[in-house]
C-alpha cells in the first residue's frame, strides 16, 4: 500500500477499548492496545495516501445482549466505517446508536 500510495487499513474493536466495562475487563485491555497501535499507526502514515482509523463499537450487535445494552445491527454500524474511509479526517470513531 505504501509502494502504490493509497489503501485503507481498518480496525474494529468493542467500546470498552475507549470506554472500559467491567464484564470484559479481560478484552478490554487488548482492545485498547489494539486502538492505541492503530492511532500511532494512523499517525505514521499520515501524508502517505496510506489511512488507517479505527472503530469502537459501543453497542451489542444484534439481538439477545445483556440486560441495560443498547443493540444495533451490523447495517447500522456499516457506515461509520465507510465514512472513515472516505473521510479520512480522523483516526477513529465511536459508535454509540
């Protein structure tokens, strides 16, 4: 990608890499350092035609998540992805509902 100057690298993680929750300490913690080597990474490129962003999802997608869990569907959060790569403005967003 670098060579050829343009491409998009996006990563997904659970809101609780921005947010933590305590029900998911465990994965909570290798979601951050994931959404913390894709910020340094988005950094890195920058300038290079080369974007890299990064998604935390702060919802249960689909039906049947915890009691108090907002839910959305996999076509509702499509689109921030989508955004980001057409944007390319910022290196991450958040998706709440």
């Amino acid at each position: 990608m670098r060579e050829a100057g343009a491409g998009t690298l996006l990563f997904t993680t659970g809101g609780g890499s921005v947010d933590p929750i305590p029900m998911l300490g465990n994965v909570n913690a290798a979601a951050a350092a994931l959404r913390n080597w894709v910020i340094n990474l988005n950094k890195e490129l920058a300038g290079s035609g080369v974007y890299a962003g990064h998604v935390a999802i702060g919802v249960w997608i689909g039906d049947g998540g915890p009691e108090g869990i907002p839910s959305a569907t996999p076509e509702q959060i499509a689109p921030l992805h989508w955004e980001l790569h057409e944007a390319r403005d910022r290196a991450e967003a958040v998706f709440t509902g």
